[in-house]
C-alpha cells in the first residue's frame, strides 16, 4: 500500500528465505515445514519471522510486493503463496472471485485479541476470509511551526491548496490517495461513482496541480518531513507516527470531512500448500508478543488491542503521539471498496493531472 522503500523495491521480486530449520515433526503436524508469505516491504516485526521459525520448526521464505494490484498481477500468473496481506479493497475483490480459503475459526483462537475497531469490518464483518494486520487512517502531516493548527482544522484538505504555501507541499502519489483528499474536500464520498462528483475532483486536482508546485511522492515523504523540507503533506498515519516521532515540529491532523480508515489483512489463498501451518502462523501474529514487535517495529496501529491499548495509553511509548491510534466510529471515514472501473478512470485522471 505505502510502505516499501527503495532498496526494498529494488528487489521486491525476489524469493527470500528467512533461515530457519524445517523439523519432521512440523512435517508430521502440518504436512510440510515451509510457510510462503507475500507482504509488504519493511512490514514484520525485527523478530517476528525468525520466532516463528524457531518456535514452530519451520522455514518461512518472504516475497515482496510494492501494490496490491502487482500482488493480484502474480497470483493470476499462477503463483502460490500461503499468507498473503493485501488491504481492505483488494480482499474484497478476491474473496469475490473465490480465491480464498475460509479460515478454521478453531485454529484461530487468538481473533478475540482483536482491537474493537478492526472488527466487523464491511468487507469481511465476521472474519470469514481475514484477519487484520496492520490499520490506520490518511491524514495531513504538518509543520506546526509554519502551519497554524487552526487554520489546518479549519480548511481540511483544502489546505493542499492555499497557496500561502505554494512549493511546500506533498501528495502521495497515488490516484486512490490523491482523489480520496479530493472527494472529501468536496462533501463527496470517495467511493462515489457519480460522473459529476468525479469531475469536480479532477478538476480540484488540476487547480491543486497548477498552481501549488507540488512534489509527488510515496515513501520519500518520511525524509521529507523528517528533515523539514515541506510544509504539508498527506500521509498514512503510520509513517506519521514515524515522522511525529523523530520530529517534534511534525504534528498530525485528520480532516473534519472524513477520510480513509484502512486495514490490510492475513488472508490464505485458496492454493495455498500449506492450509494449516498458515493459520498458525495467523494465531502466531494475533499473540502480544508478535503483535508488539511487529508496531513497534514498523510503527503502524497494532490490530491486538492490548498491544494497541498498551502502546497508546499513559505511559505507552507512542503515548504523545497523535498519529499513532486510529481513529474510529467517526461516520464520515470510509473505506475503499473494490472498484475495478472506477480505479481504472481514477488512474487516467491522475495521468491528466500530473501531466499539465
């Protein structure tokens, strides 16, 4: 989704093994003593592979990918995998053509570690198919030094587009990101489907584009804003963490209007060779101890809501840190649904826009 660096992505096609010893007793147990996992970059626990390994007997070998679409581009080709962590809309696509396994909920014993606000999620409410991983919102990440809180919370996402900061802003580089600020701005859903509504917002980004000089970016927006280069910019909120972190002129906001709650899930395919050892290894990443490697780590909301609970509260490491705890129950953010149309128009449009 967001979060693969440049080195990463210099080899995100490459088949890693993480080095651990297959047992016969895994064997016996679960039919084989090898776990695939197609993830994100950058996106486990400093130890959570290596424990696993160990405390399972298995090997477990890591292919990256940099988008959910280049994801769903190799299991078309025909790829197998046993664990993949693709985000909330591209599950839904899936799971729509039957692509996945139904999870053994008696295998899984650790889904009542769940934090309430991943649960009954709209595209899979009961965990049928899912488990979450990671989660957060989309906000604005500003320099509170140069940028007013007040008039951040008074223009929203609008404020991509004051030109009292022309030249000091960055957008994510996606047409789902970039049209969602825009869609919300403008009162509208972002996943509407309405020709006029999608205009406006084309047309927002055009006027965003041509007169506020900005820079387009993906994970370089951490640098960016970790060293102060820009003002503003929209970011997921578990980079912001990262940048809040490291930078206490960095502060976060999210938009009265609404924006994206996201979630990306463990999920098996249906081709999966190795039905059993994934779900253990789903149970495995639901336990306290993964669940805090793997935020502590990475950074991005724990789906284990002690993990979540311990980390933001009094006294938890991301304590101060407004990045860090997703919002939840507020009715204006959404969540992408899957929309192979819309993406596709949304895709050309934001050719258009950086094109000018």
């Amino acid at each position: 989704m967001k979060k693969i660096s440049a080195l990463i992505l210099s080899a995100a096609l490459l088949l890693t093994g993480c080095g651990g010893s297959g047992s016969e007793e895994a064997i016996e147990k679960y039919g084989t003593d090898t776990l695939k996992v197609f993830t994100w970059g950058e996106y486990t626990g400093e130890n959570l592979i290596s424990d696993f390994e160990d405390e399972f007997g298995v090997n477990v070998i890591i292919e990256y990918f940099d988008s959910n679409e280049a994801m769903y581009t190799k299991l078309q080709g025909g790829s197998k995998y046993d664990i993949l962590i693709p985000s909330d809309y591209m599950i839904q696509r899936l799971m729509s053509e039957d692509a996945l396994l139904p999870l053994d909920k008696e295998l899984l014993p650790n889904l009542s570690n769940l934090a309430e606000g991943v649960t009954n999620l709209p595209y899979d409410p009961d965990n049928s198919y899912s488990v979450p991983y990671f989660w957060g919102n989309v906000g604005i990440v500003y320099n509170n030094k140069n940028v007013p809180k007040e008039l951040i919370e008074k223009e929203g996402f609008n404020i991509f587009k004051n030109t009292d900061y022309k030249g000091q802003v960055y957008m994510y580089d996606s047409e789902r990101d970039a049209f969602m600020a825009a869609f919300k701005a403008l009162g509208y859903s972002m996943n509407t489907e309405k020709e006029e509504e999608i205009q406006a917002a084309y047309k927002w980004l055009q006027e965003f584009n041509n007169t506020m000089e900005p820079a387009y970016v993906t994970d370089e927006v951490i640098d960016g804003m970790l060293s102060g280069q820009k003002d503003i910019a929209l970011v997921y909120s578990g980079d912001a963490t990262v940048i809040l972190d490291e930078n206490e002129d960095m502060s976060f906001y999210l938009p009265s209007e609404g924006t994206n709650l996201w979630s990306d899930s463990m999920v098996i395919p249906k081709n999966s060779e190795a039905p059993k050892l994934a779900h253990e290894f789903i149970n495995y990443v639901l336990t306290y101890d993964a669940s805090l490697d793997n935020t502590e780590t990475v950074g991005y909301a724990s789906s284990n809501k002690e993990v979540l609970d311990d980390m933001s509260s009094n006294g938890g490491y991301y304590e101060d840190n407004e990045a860090y705890l997703p919002r939840t129950g507020y009715d204006k953010d959404e969540v992408f649904t899957d929309n192979v149309i819309l993406k596709q128009k949304l895709s050309e449009l934001w050719l258009k826009v950086k094109a000018n």
